[in-house]
C-alpha cells in the first residue's frame, strides 16, 4: 500500500506543478519564474528521507488543485517563500527563502501516519544548453 505523508505531497505538489494564478506585482515577482529542481528531506515522522521533484513558477506564484489535493502560495519580491498544502486529512506548510537560482527552507505536516517535518532546497536546472 503507497502512504501519502504530509510532507511528500504537499512539498511535491508545491513546486512540481505548474501554477495557474497571478500575482498583482508580476514585474517584481516575475524572476523567480520558471523551472525548479527541488529536494525534500526529512528528519523526523514517518515521511521517506527524499524526494526530488520538478515544477514551475510563474508570476511569483503556486496554486494548483486537483480531487482533494489544494496547493497555495507564493515567492514574494524580497524571496521569502511561503506554501499551504491540504490533501485530504494531511495538511503541511513550508516556509523559506528564494534567490533567482536557489531556494531553501523547512517544512512540517501532519497526515495518517503522524507528523513530518524536514528542509528543502530549491535550484534552476542548467538551461544553458536551451
């Protein structure tokens, strides 16, 4: 049986999907657009110890939903990065900071199998070949 922890889904539904709203100061928001890689550690509950996901940006913001999974947040222009993920009976929420190439923080969730809590890091693939 898969477990869904907290933590893992809404963390990979952050930044692994693309974002569907816009933010009132686009231009200021607008450079950490994009392509992420991002890696969820966990250090403590009953979460896997990582995952590496891929996503978007777009407008400074995050927001997606599908079924029961619901993702909000934002990069603010000084980069402080801020999430809230509900699915189903887990919810989480991670916090952090973003510069135009990089990111990190720490998250924390509770879900079925009990409370997780961990970092990430963010970074923009090398598009230098695109």
């Amino acid at each position: 049986m898969m477990r869904y922890t907290a933590g893992i889904i809404w963390l990979a539904a952050t930044l692994a999907m693309p974002t569907l709203t816009q933010a009132a100061d686009a231009r200021a928001t607008a450079k950490y657009d994009g392509p992420w890689s991002v890696v969820v550690y966990s250090s403590s509950g009953p979460c896997e110890a990582a995952q590496r996901f891929s996503g978007q940006i777009v407008n400074g913001q995050i927001s997606y939903a599908y079924g029961s999974l619901e993702v909000t947040g934002h990069v603010e222009p000084n980069g402080v990065t801020m999430v809230h993920v509900t699915y189903g009976t887990a919810h989480g929420e991670a916090h952090g900071h973003m510069t135009t190439m990089q990111g990190s923080g720490t998250w924390a969730g509770d879900g079925p199998d009990g409370r997780c809590a961990g970092t990430w890091s963010a970074t923009r693939p090398n598009t230098a070949s695109q």
